[in-house]
C-alpha cells in the first residue's frame, strides 16, 4: 500500500473514529441512517421530527392492517430537511402515501448545529443531501466540515468512550423502522400554556417548502397526508391550525390533528406519556397508530399485505424484537 493509500485509510479510520456513534447516548441520532439497510418496499413512509418517530409505531400498522411503512424521523426535523428526505427517499422506493407532522412549521430558518447534524450525518452522500445540508446550515457551519466531518470532530479525543470503540465499524439497531420504543410513564399533570406570539403566520420559507413536499407527491401519485400527533407541548395554536386546516382543504389534503380525537383513539395522559405529555409512550403510540391504521385503509386504499409471503417473514421478525424490547424495557422498570 503507497503512502498516499496509507494515509488516506488512517484519516477514514480516525474520522469514523471521532464521529459520534448514537448508539449509547442520544440514539435518535442513529434514526436516519438505519433506513438504508431496509428492504425498500413501504406502502407508507412517515417524515417528520419527534412527533413521529416516537409517536407512532409500524409495528402496529403491520400487525392490525398488513401496511408496511417506515418513519423517516429526526430531532427537530425543519420543514426542508423533511422534503430532502423524501426526495432521497424516492430514489429508492416510492410509497402509496406520505405522512407529514405538520409541527415543523414553526421554523422558517436554521436552528442548531447538533439537531441538523443528527438529520443530515446520517443521510447518504446525493445531490438531496447536498441541498439539504446549505438549507439546513447556520452562519457558523460550513460545508466542507459535512463532506468532510473529521474538521468538525476532530477535538473529540477528550469524549471518547467504549462505545466509540465499541461501535466503529457498526451500531446496533435503536429503532423498530424508525420508531423510538419507551414504555415507561410520567403523566402530564401541569402542561404549560403557549405564551403570546407577535406573529402567528408561518414563514415563507416554510411555507415554500410545505408547497414542494405537496408538488412532490403530486408529481409522484403519492397520497400526502398531514398529521398534528398529540403532543400537549411545544403548545400547538389555535392560528396554527386555522392555517393547517386552509392549506389543506385549499390542495385537496387530508389532515388529522390528533389532539382533537383523543376520545376516539383513547389517549390517557396519565398513563399514556412518558415524559409529561411531550411524547407517547408505547401504549400511547399504540392506540393512535391503530386509529391511523384504519384511516390509511380507507383513505388511501391501502391493501393488507399480510398474505405476502416474504413480507410476512420480514415482519415476523421485527416483531419479535419489537416485544422482545418491549419485554425488556418493562422488566427495567421493575
């Protein structure tokens, strides 16, 4: 091996090294990347920041209804990185429907270094992620350092743990296809209330994005639907939803605002949270996602695959180890 060779393999080596592995601490920094070792054949892929991935569980929709989906999920996914992701997405399947979580709409500009990088690491090298990185970046972040992360790492020997070592060349799993299993309860008892905003009007930017996730399954015959999941805070507004619920009746969309059915799905949050009300436990996930289930049935005409041979196989797997971590997670509870 020459020594350009030799040199070239030892800075792979000690940028893989360096970066962060999610694997111990801050796992839904793994989200994105594991969707890249699926079998690419989803009637439904979910796109959005927390109120997916940790809101709603395929498992369910594969079990109840034969649908076989994956969230592509992220902390704080903005609006632009969701539409990115779709259009990687597309490049490797192309989906009966789409499902959207309308909060990230609060966002018209680039917000934090350590959510964009938890997004965009993880996505594979395509002319989406390029575009998706200089959308994303804020005045302090450069380009170069995502093309190139061992600039942006480089300070970490001082963090280094085992599971840096540990995980060099591979991670384990952290999700069920792309959903973040918590089984543990904390009700929400004292939620807070919004606080007053000088402008409730979501930005152009954001809008302009929401405008290309529309166009882009439009183009595709992709079946978009938009979700507000049941989360009590960050406070979803009353202007907010008037917006929602225009835009969508305006493109012909269909919308589910969660926070309105909790009757219907059953959501308790006095049993159905785990951290006061801000995300769904897995009982919580459950019951929407069983609701959802029979709303893609018959909204989207999705059909039960569970006569699939192959597919079923695939499934009875994931299965296994969805209650099997299940199993696990109460059994540390105790």
């Amino acid at each position: 091996m020459g020594t350009a060779a030799v040199i070239i393999a030892s800075l792979c080596f000690l940028q893989r090294l360096l970066m962060p592995k999610y694997a111990a601490d801050v796992v839904e920094g793994a989200l994105i990347a594991e969707y890249y070792g699926e079998e690419k054949d989803h009637d439904v892929i979910f796109i959005g920041d927390c109120e997916v991935y940790e809101n709603f569980s395929p498992a369910v929709l594969w079990r109840d209804y034969g649908i076989n989906s994956y969230i592509r999920g992220s902390a704080q996914q903005l609006i632009w990185q969701s539409y990115y992701l779709l259009e990687d997405t597309l490049r490797y399947e192309k989906p009966r429907a789409v499902i959207f979580n309308v909060l990230a709409m609060q966002y018209n500009e680039p917000q934090r270094e350590a959510y964009n990088r938890m997004t965009l690491e993880g996505m594979r090298w395509s002319l989406s992620k390029a575009a998706a990185i200089r959308a994303s970046m804020t005045e302090e972040e450069h380009f170069l350092e995502y093309v190139f992360p061992l600039l942006r790492y480089h300070s970490r020997w001082s963090e280094l743990g085992k599971a840096d070592v540990a995980y060099l060349l591979d991670t384990p799993k952290v999700s069920h296809n792309g959903y973040y299993m918590r089984v543990d309860v904390k009700p929400a008892e004292h939620v807070p209330e919004g606080r007053i905003l000088a402008d409730y009007r979501f930005g152009e930017n954001a809008w302009d994005y929401m405008d290309r996730i529309t166009a882009l399954c439009r183009d595709n015959d992709i079946r978009l639907i938009l979700v507000k999941a049941p989360s009590l805070y960050p406070y979803w507004y009353d202007q907010w939803e008037e917006q929602i619920e225009g835009y969508a009746a305006e493109n012909d969309l269909l919308y589910i605002n969660f926070l309105e059915l909790q009757e219907e799905t059953g959501l308790d949050f006095s049993t159905d949270t785990y951290d006061a009300g801000l995300h769904l436990n897995l009982s919580g996930a459950e019951k929407i996602t069983a609701y959802l289930g029979e709303v893609l049935q018959r909204e989207a005409g999705l059909a039960d695959r569970r006569g699939e041979e192959v597919l079923t196989r695939v499934w009875e797997e994931k299965i296994a180890a969805y209650e099997q971590e299940k199993t696990e997670q109460y059994e540390r509870l105790k």
